[in-house]
C-alpha cells in the first residue's frame, strides 16, 4: 500500500485537543501553465476535508485552489486523551484519501 | 374602533409571516453556499459576499486575522484566523486580490474552537477578509497582505 497522504499530529492542551494535518496534494487551480510545454496543468484541488472526533464532524473545511500546496491545517477542540481522530479528504478529480488516530498515541 | 385594532393585527400577522419566509429562507442560502455550487467560482469578493448572503457582515474586533504583513512568497501564506464571537460557526477565508477570490470555508463542529490556521496562495497584494458566521448574523474583518512573489501564476 502506498504511503497515506496526510500526516497528522494530536497533542492534549488541558481539556483541549490540538489536531494538527498536514496533507501531501499537489493542489493544482487550473490556471497555471507548464513552463515546457505552454499547456495549463489541469485543476486538481482537495474540495473537502472532514475531521471526526470519536464519530462526530468537529471540522468541515470546503477548499479551492487558492489553498497552498501540500496544505496544512491545524485547529483545537474539546477533547481528551483516547478519542478517536479521523480526517479524511476529497479532491475535484474524485481521490481521496483517510486516516484515523488515537488522540495521546504516536 | 373594532376595525382598527382588527386591521392592527391582521398587519402585524402579516409582517411575522414575512418574517418567518425570511428565516426558511436563510438555510437555503447556506445550503447554496455548500461547495461545488457557485462562491467557490465567483470572481470578485462582493459576489461572493452576495452568494452566502453575508453582504451585510458587520466589521468587528472579535475577529483575529493572523497573517504576514509581507509574504515574501505568495504560494505559502501562513492566515490564522481566530473568532472569539460566541456561537460562531463557519469561517469563511477571502483573498481579495486572487481569480477566485473566496478560499476556503470552515465549518465547526461542536466542541471545536473557532480558530483556523492554514495555508493560502495569493496572487497579487491584498486584503485577507475574513467573514464569520455565529447564529443568523455574519461579521467581517480583514488584514492585508503584501506580496512580493506572485503564488497563482507560473
């Protein structure tokens, strides 16, 4: 199996959770050419990121082309050690991809 | 005097009603809102502020915008944006200057902190406008940006 796309980092703050991600996707908006051969690289974005915790969304992120290559996100919620992270996203050419994680275990 | 307080009520049902379809009205709007529909490819920052209907955002200081005042690339730029506004939850990220001007859209889930950080393109100097949805209500608030390298063309 080829190696997953997203890296992600979980780290107890308090009562918090911080979900770090970082998605390997070329994140192509369609607009740029290919300086070789003059043609437009074809749009391929992630459209659509969900993070769950223990089976309920905490974060929905819609995303276009103007989100950087090889996108990173991060963002806090109330958690605590030993739920269940899952993050997993779409892009506009139909891949996909998901991980799922054990808050508090590397 | 019988008329009076009847025509009275017959006027004040009626503005509830219109009031009502306003408030159906408004899911719809976010229904529309939802990728894949048109926000996402519009062209400029006020079609986008008509099309999740936040055109009449107010401007408000609970909104953090955490970004560079100078990217020297524009293919990576690091926005953090923060709302302390209670019962926020979406976050919409607006680069002004860029083809498609609105980004990304964030929906919180519950427990979820308002506070987003991740990576943006921007093409040309501009203002990072951040709009942010808590109840019925949206508020804005913007930073700019200045941008050294070009991060949209080639």
């Amino acid at each position: 199996m080829a190696k997953s796309t997203i890296k992600l980092r979980t780290k107890v703050k308090g009562d918090k959770v911080q979900v770090k991600a970082l998605i390997t996707h070329p994140m192509h908006t369609g607009l740029v050419k290919n300086k070789k051969t003059g043609e437009k690289i074809p749009a391929q974005y992630i459209t659509e990121v969900l993070v769950e915790a223990n089976g309920k969304p905490v974060l929905t992120a819609n995303w276009t082309g103007s989100v950087s290559k090889n996108p990173f996100l991060s963002f806090n919620y109330a958690g605590k050690e030993g739920d269940a992270i899952k993050l997993s996203w779409k892009d506009n050419t139909g891949k996909s991809d998901s991980i799922e994680k054990t808050v508090g275990k590397k | 005097m019988k008329r009076r307080s009847f025509l009275k009520n017959t006027i004040i049902a009626s503005a509830t009603g219109v009031a009502v379809s306003a408030g159906i009205l408004s899911p719809s709007m976010a229904l529309a809102a939802k990728h894949g529909d048109d926000p996402f490819k519009s062209k400029s920052v006020d079609e986008v502020l008509k099309m999740i209907g936040a055109t009449a955002a107010e401007a408000s200081d609970k909104i953090k915008i955490k970004a560079p005042e100078i990217a020297e690339n524009g293919a990576v730029v690091p926005v953090t944006i923060t709302s302390k506004i209670e019962g926020t939850t979406e976050i919409y990220s607006i680069s002004s200057n860029n083809p498609t001007p609105l980004s990304a859209k964030y929906t919180f889930g519950e427990g979820a902190e308002a506070s987003i950080k991740s990576r943006f393109k921007m093409g040309k100097s501009g203002d990072v406008v951040a709009i942010v949805k808590a109840g019925d209500k949206f508020y804005t608030a913007k930073a700019a940006v200045k941008v050294t390298k070009g991060g949209c063309g080639g």
